[in-house]
C-alpha cells in the first residue's frame, strides 16, 4: 500500500489521496471532488435511505452442517474500557446498518484494530 496525505476538500471535508500523484492530476481531482461533493456519502448519517438489499450481507448456510460456536473472548482492559466501541456501535445501530441479533450460535467474536492515528 502506498502512502496518503490529508487534503482539504472543504472547511470540514477532508480526504485522504496518494502522496505519489503529481501536482496537476492531485488538483484536478480535488476540483472534481468538490464540484460532486453531495455525490459521496462522508459519514454513516449521509447514508440512511440506502436500500438494504444493496447493502445487506446475507448467509446462507447448509442446514445439514453442524453449526460451530466461537466460545466468547473477554476483551483486554484497555479496550474493553474503549469508547470507540460503543460509539461506533452506537453509530452503526443509529442508521440501522447493523442489527441486534437473536441467533446467538452464529455470533463472532468482535475484533478491534487500531487505526493509523492511534484512535
């Protein structure tokens, strides 16, 4: 992967773009970007109405295979006691792209990795 830098697209838009592109392809996708900034979802609010069949995963599972449970991790100190969890879980369930489930055999275990910015 290659690196990226921070460009401001508006005074609270900002991208991330490759630091390999050179100066006039940078800015002629930065005017491009502007010009359709209504075109882009920039958060999970923005995206509310999108039709759940386009973006809903769904499995489908052989009813003669056994099902195999994740026994339940307890999470570290650190990040059990992290926002970052519960706000993004918040976040997600508040524009209903995630769901509290009732099919607790098929639950997995949560994952979290830190971002680049230590977040």
């Amino acid at each position: 992967m290659g690196d990226f830098k921070d460009v401001k697209i508006s005074p609270s838009k900002k991208i991330k773009i490759g630091v390999d592109l050179d100066q006039q392809t940078e800015s002629k996708l930065c005017r491009v970007l502007r010009a359709n900034m209504v075109s882009f979802a920039w958060s999970t609010k923005d995206m509310p109405s999108i039709d759940p069949d386009i973006l809903c995963h769904r499995l489908y599972v052989n009813p003669q295979v056994k099902v195999r449970i994740q026994r339940l991790r307890r999470l570290n100190e650190e990040k059990a006691k992290a926002k970052a969890r519960t706000e993004e879980i918040k976040k997600l369930t508040e524009v209903s792209h995630i769901l509290e489930i009732q099919y607790l055999e098929w639950l997995a275990n949560m994952v979290m990795v830190k971002k680049d910015s230590g977040k």
